[in-house]
C-alpha cells in the first residue's frame, strides 16, 4: 500500500509502498477512506515531541474507513462495517479501565503494537518495521489495528466527516461534557480555535453555556468560531487577553480551555477563570515546559488547573453518539472540513495547517 512515511525530524512526509500483513488475533484490517491532519501529528513533523519518535513511522490517527478483514476473537465488527479509529487503545483489564478511565490505560502498549518476536504490521521495501502512530498510521492506504481501537458506526454516517470524530472533535466536546462537565447557563473561554478548539465551543454550545469567547491570533479562525458557537471573540492582537475576558465577563469565566500547548496560552486560560472556576489544558505542552501560577490565588480563590487527553472519553460509546448528534443536525461537522486533499499533497495540507488557513485538512482517500 501507499503511506506517508516520516523518516526524521526534517519536517516532510515520504510517500512510499510499504506492506502491510493480515489480520492477526484481536486485530482489524481497514481500508482507509479518511483522515484529517491533526496537530499532534504535525508535533512530530516539526520535531518538538520527536524524543518520542520511532522512525521509520506512519503517522495518522484521526481517521475512518471499512472493515476489510478481521482476526480471530474479534466482537462485534466484522468486514463491511465502517468504523472510526482511536488513539485511546485500552487493555480492559488494568486499574485505569477497570474503574472508568481507559483513555489513560496503563497498558495500551500490549495492544499498539504486536509484541517483540512477532511478525510487524507494516514493513518497508528493506524490511524494517514501521511504527504505527498511536498504534493506527493512519495516513496510509489501510489501517491494521487492534480491535480496542476501533468502533463501529452507522453507515449513514459520511466516512470524511465521521474521520473527524476519531479526534479532534472528541477532544474538544469531550472535554467540555466529560473533563470539565460543564453545566448550562455557565461562560466559557476557548483559547485557540483550531480543529479542537472549534470542537470545544460546539460542546459548550450543546453544554447550554450563555457565554462562549473565543481566542485566537487569527481573525480568519475567529470568524469561523463566531459561525460554530462562539458569542464572543479576542484577539490578543488587540491587548492582553486575559484583561479582554475579564473585562468581557465582569470578572473571568467558569470554564476556561486551552488547544494550543504553549505555556503562555496555559497561564492565560488559568488567568481567564474567576474564583471557583476550572481551566482545562488541552494543548500537548512540549516535556519538560513547566507552568506558573500564583499559589495563593489558587488557594484563596479555589481555582482549579486541570489537564485533559482525548476528552477523557469513553469512545466505544462517545463516538457513535457524536455522529447520531451529527446526523441529528446538532453537531456541525461540515463547516470544520476546510481543504479536501490527497494522500500526495500531505505536505502540502500540514503547511496550510502551520500557516492557519484550514480548520481541519482531510485526505480522502477514494472509496
């Protein structure tokens, strides 16, 4: 099959023919019809995560596409279903999943990969294996993962439009419902407004909030928050935006949430709660970045600081409500695709993701 192949930290994807094997126990062979350009991937394109590179890897994780081929002790999916992908693999028998919370399963590494000694996934024309991103490699022609990394779907659900689920979009509602539990008649501050961003300021729109200000350098990507939920807008551009919200709020917001993984952007949406409040990072803060904040305004006000991955999903389930709520009209997905491209303009499509022209990049890549 065709993948995009990243080799090193130089910044550019290779497109290569690479072999992918059969379906192995537990394990699901898909035909890639979708994928989006998520920044996480473009994290180890550029090299700040790429300490935790393997190369020769396949990147891609927030995709969607049909069941070609399944393993043995594979449930309740089988070829011909269409199906969405998730980083958020589980092992289902370790403390994290058996008490609710397999997002941060503390053994998804037994089922990212096959196990040293096995035969891999994917190999390259010299043979080398090649890693699998998040234990998907999405930005290939077929997807081989586990079956605790994938979900069925309704076919009624549009494969380029249900691939943005497999990520973005439970990221950022599934922070507001299930991170932050965001109650009705709330205010909510979003910094940053980029394929999560975006998905978060739908969820405080389905949440009820009465008050959602969306932040972000870029006038373009303030506009298309403003047409997705957002009553409110501040551009840094115009001063401080802490002091914009305040002022905006009479005080700062109950929810505050930040997609962009800086640690100026971190302090600003703790800085944007009121007492009481609860800021949400989203953003993948680069190792080693340490964030600061006043510890007596945490005690005296009660604020609260919270980390959030993947939305703190339970994606078995969440995933095929987000595309009933799509189906339903409630959940906007549409307007999110802004460039359709093919597997060779992935460069291409990560630029305009760098540059900030595109909420969301898709490849599509045929039925």
């Amino acid at each position: 099959m065709r993948a995009a192949i990243l080799r090193d930290d130089s910044g550019t994807l290779n497109i290569e023919d690479v072999t992918i094997d059969k379906p192995d126990r537990n394990e699901v062979l898909i035909k890639t019809v979708a994928s989006g350009l998520c920044h996480s991937d473009l994290h180890f394109i550029d090299g700040s995560w790429s300490f935790l590179a393997m190369y020769p890897m396949l990147l891609g994780h927030e995709a969607a596409g049909v069941v070609q081929a399944i393993g043995e002790d594979v449930v309740g999916i089988q070829a011909g279903d269409h199906v969405i992908t998730c980083l958020s693999m589980f092992c289902g028998y370790c403390e994290r999943c058996l008490t609710g919370h397999s997002y941060i399963c503390s053994e998804r590494q037994q089922v990212q990969a096959r196990q040293p000694g096995n035969q891999p996934r994917i190999i390259d024309n010299d043979g080398a294996e090649v890693n699998q991103f998040t234990g998907i490699g999405s930005f290939g022609e077929e997807m081989l993962v586990h079956q605790n990394g994938v979900v069925k779907i309704s076919n009624d659900m549009p494969l380029d439009r249900a691939a943005l689920v497999g990520c973005g979009v439970t990221t950022g509602v599934g922070a507001v419902f299930r991170s932050a539990e965001v109650k009705p008649g709330s205010t909510v501050a979003v910094v940053g407004c980029g394929g999560v961003g975006i998905s978060t300021i739908q969820g405080a729109h389905l949440a009820g909030a009465r008050q959602i200000i969306a932040v972000d350098l870029e006038q373009q990507k303030l506009d298309w928050a403003t047409q997705l939920g957002a009553t409110h807008t501040v551009n840094p551009n115009d001063g401080d935006p802490v002091a914009q919200v305040l002022e905006l709020t009479s005080g700062g917001v109950d929810y505050s949430f930040e997609a962009i993984g800086l640690k100026q952007t971190a302090e600003q949406a703790y800085g944007m709660i009121r007492a009481g409040g609860l800021a949400t990072i989203m953003g993948m803060i680069p190792p080693g970045v340490n964030l600061e904040i006043d510890g007596a305004d945490l005690f005296l006000s009660a604020k609260r600081l919270q980390g959030s991955i993947m939305g703190s999903n339970n994606f078995k389930v969440d995933m095929p409500h987000l595309c009933d709520l799509y189906l339903g009209g409630r959940l906007k997905l549409d307007e999110m695709v802004s460039r359709t491209i093919t597997l060779d303009e992935i460069n291409d499509g990560f630029t305009a993701m760098k540059n900030g022209e595109v909420v969301r990049a898709v490849i599509d890549f045929g039925t």
